[in-house]
C-alpha cells in the first residue's frame, strides 16, 4: 500500500463545512437559484440582463452557494433560494424509484453535499430531502462497495463515471484496501517502493520536453 | 461576479491530484486582494453614508460586499494552507533537498516555511533517545538490514558506511544497508529487487 504523506483537509460531515477544506469551497461555488426579497442598491452591475444601477426587489437570479448563505436570514426576508431541480419532487421520485440508474456525476457532482447544504434554508420540503439523499446513498452504496472492494488490476473509470464525488472517495479508498491487501498476500508490501509524488514529478518533467 | 478568482485559484490547486505543488500564483492572488481593497472602499463609503443620512436601505448592498470579502480570505487562506501541507509533504518524500524544479514552484515565504519546518524536525529527530532517531527512516518495518537493489538511473558515487565507494550505474545491482539507501529509493534512483 503506498503511504501517502499528503493528506489534504477533509470535507466536512453532513450539514457542516469544512473552512479550509478545498472540496466544500468548490462545493459552496455551485450556484443556486434565488428571488432576492429586498433591493440591492447600486449592485446593478452583477445581474447581466439588466442595466439598472440596482438590483430591484424580486429579480430572479443565480448566487453561489456561499453567497446566499452568507445573505440568508431566518428572520429578515433578504433572499429566497429555490431548489435546483435535482431535489425537487419530480426528481425525489426517480431517486426514490432506483437510484442505481441515476448519473450522479452529471447532475452533482456534489449531489449528497449540496443536497445536505440546502438544509440550511428553511423550506417546507426539507425533511423529504434529507429522507431521500440518505435513501439514495443506502441505495447505491452496496454497489459501490461491492465494485471497488472486486475490481483488481482492471480498468475503473466505468465504474467511477456515474458516481458522486463523496462515492468517488469512498471508491478510492476501498481501492487502495483491496491492494494494500493484495500486495500483502502476494509478499510485496515489505518491498520499498519510489514515492507516488516524486514519480509523477519525473512523468511530467519528460512531458514536458517534448514539443 | 466577485470571487471568481479566488475559485478558479482553488480550482487549479484541486486539479493537481497527489500532493504535486503547481506553481505559486502570484498573479492570481495579487488580483484577489485588489478585489478585496475595491470591495472594502466600497463598503467604507456606503457604511458613511448610511451612517450620515440614515440610508439603511443600503444595508443589504453592505452585507453582500462584506460576505464577499470573507469568502475570498476564506479561499486564499485554504490555498496557503494547502500549499503549505503539500510543501511539508515534500520534505518527507524527498528529504531535506528539493529538486530544483520543486523549488522553483514555491515563493519566497514558503522557501523560508520550507526551511523553518526543516529546522525543527531535525531538532526533533535530534532530541529523541540518547543520540537521536530518524523519523522519516523505516517507514515500512525492516526485515533485514541489507537489501538488494538494482539502479534505475546513473547517479553517480555512492558512499557507505565503511567507507567503500560505489558506483550507481544504470542496471547494476548491489546488496546495500537499507537504512541508506531507502531515501534514494523513495526518490526513485534505485529500486528494490525481491527475491
């Protein structure tokens, strides 16, 4: 099993954002549809279709995640975020129908962690939401499971196309178990082997000379 | 939109996958915190003037700014901090002397970090058991002290213990002490052969 002695900054668990984590900063940069409830007084200029010198009250727009957290009040009406259609009825119903055939990657691929972060706005269907990311990840995890822990010296990126990046990382991890052990039962893993890092170094310095 | 930078900064540094250290964007981050002293100015005289003529109209333009100003310290601190997780890293992969073209990716203050960091971990190592311990030595547990191993590329003289010089051409082999020459296979100059 190689030893890696760069181990990033964890996402965070659930609801919860990791401040340094550069998974959840890409992850508050997708993007959300808003009604804004208040004006924004000379801002005009960040919503294109328009040329006023503000954004008025009740202008649909996109934010980034991150923004319409910042901006969101329980008490004061400031934004009102809507669902993206991934986690609206229609779609909770194809996930709860066989999420095994969904393709996570393309409409994520932070499915389960946007779909958590939208708990933090109060909305009515919440707790359908939260009922169905956990439904789906149950659903689709034995498969996950059962392929990374049986795919040996094979080709992965068939498997590793549809999934969610928190499914990719279980994947991987599940990956390097099953050849830790392989390598082991073979009597390999007391062999010294060239740092991943530095390997990678050298592939790219030879790209680099040629043209 | 603001913040777009500061992502497409995280966004690069994500891209490069297993600890490898891209260039220091100086550029990109030099253009954040203009963004940064362009947001704050302008909060400064909207914050006047709905101090002054009692415009709390303006309040939600005022919030918007200052979430943004957050959000990009957010993003260059967790680039910073990656980087300098990726830096440490290297010190542990390579040892104590980066390849040229390692150093060339990092800025001055992470050259000094790089330094500082080197400092005190030998100052660790030196003040474990009665004259000191290698950490970063035998990091999978040693069966034997010698081991066999063949040179992946010319290296050069090598110099052991005993005094022996030896020299690492490309496809020889030799039965050396493990504990010297488990750096250079980590650097990839020698590879283990397993009987």
């Amino acid at each position: 099993m190689d030893t890696q002695s760069y181990l990033p900054v964890e996402p965070g668990v659930g609801m919860e954002e990791n401040y340094f984590s550069l998974d959840d900063i890409l992850l508050s940069q997708e993007r959300l549809p808003v009604r804004t409830e208040t004006a924004f007084p000379r801002l005009g200029f960040l919503e294109r279709s328009s040329d006023t010198q503000d954004i008025p009250e009740g202008t649909k727009m996109e934010l980034p995640l991150w923004l319409s957290k910042g901006l969101y009040e329980k008490k004061r009406r400031v934004l009102a975020v809507e669902l993206p259609k991934v986690y609206k009825e229609g779609w909770r119903t194809v996930f709860n129908a066989d999420p095994n055939v969904v393709d996570l990657h393309k409409m994520g691929p932070y499915y389960y962690g946007l779909g958590s972060q939208m708990l933090h706005f109060e909305s009515p269907e919440n707790p359908d939401i939260a009922q169905t990311l956990l439904q789906t990840f149950i659903g689709r995890f034995r498969r996950t499971m059962d392929s990374s822990q049986n795919a040996y010296n094979e080709d992965t990126s068939a498997l590793v196309e549809r999934l969610d990046c928190l499914e990719k990382a279980l994947f991987k991890s599940g990956q390097s178990g099953l050849n830790g052990f392989q390598s082991w039962e073979k009597g390999q893993a007391s062999q010294l082997t060239a740092s991943s890092l530095v390997l990678n170094y050298r592939k790219r310095k030879i790209a680099d000379v040629q043209p | 939109m603001f913040c777009e930078k500061a992502a497409e900064m995280i966004r690069d540094l994500q891209r490069m996958n297993e600890g490898q250290l891209p260039a220091f964007n100086e550029d990109g981050l030099r253009q954040v915190l203009q963004e940064m002293e362009s947001l704050y100015e302008q909060n400064q005289t909207d914050v006047n003037e709905a101090k002054a003529e009692g415009r709390a109209d303006l309040i939600p333009s005022i919030k918007l700014r200052h979430t943004c100003l957050l959000r990009n310290q957010r993003c260059v601190s967790a680039y910073l901090y990656d980087r300098l997780l990726r830096i440490r890293a290297l010190r542990w992969e390579y040892g104590s002397v980066l390849p040229a073209n390692v150093r060339f990716h990092m800025c001055a203050e992470e050259l000094q970090w790089f330094s500082h960091y080197k400092k005190s971990l030998a100052s660790f190592m030196r003040s474990l058991g009665s004259d000191g311990l290698d950490v970063t030595q035998d990091v999978k547990p040693p069966k034997s002290l010698y081991i066999q191993v063949r040179c992946v590329k010319d290296h050069g003289e090598f110099e052991i213990d005993d005094g022996t010089v030896i020299l690492l051409k490309k496809n020889s082999q030799h039965f050396l002490p493990r504990w010297k020459c488990e750096q250079l296979i980590r650097q990839g100059v020698l590879e283990h052969v397993m009987s």
